[in-house]
C-alpha cells in the first residue's frame, strides 16, 4: 500500500517491479484490497488489459496499517 499511497495512478506491473513481488501473488493482494473497498481500479479505455491502481479515501487514511494475506501463510504489511 505505501507503493499505491506514493503513486496517484500506476499499473500492476509498475508496483511489481517497485516491490519485487511476483504478478500472481500481487494479484491477490490487489483483489483483496479491492474487496475490502481500500483500492480503486481503472481500467484503460483502449482495452481491459492494462489497469490503473489508486488508493480509496479509505485506504488513503490507514497510512500502510493493511494486512494482506498471501499464499503459503505469509503475511505482509502494506
């Protein structure tokens, strides 16, 4: 989340390389921040394919205290 805070507006694949976490992996954090309404999602006019990620009010307002649960138990603070 720190990442999403810092950056209005940036894809997937740009908080990927920002944070070294793999896509699939990034990709479940994203659908749970999602889920629990901390992030926005836009998707791009020329085609569903690219997306662009921005933090809710809410997820704006808990400055990086989200827990997101990835596979195989870990657990990381965004």
């Amino acid at each position: 989340m720190a990442v999403l805070g810092e950056y209005r507006d940036i894809s997937a694949g740009q908080v990927s390389n920002k944070t070294q976490i793999e896509k699939s992996i990034l990709s479940r954090a994203i659908n749970e921040l999602l889920q629990r309404q901390l992030l926005l999602r836009e998707f791009d006019a020329a085609g569903r394919r690219r997306s662009m990620l921005r933090l809710t009010a809410t997820g704006l307002s808990r400055g990086g205290a989200c827990v997101v649960r990835l596979p195989r138990g870990i657990v990381k603070l965004l």
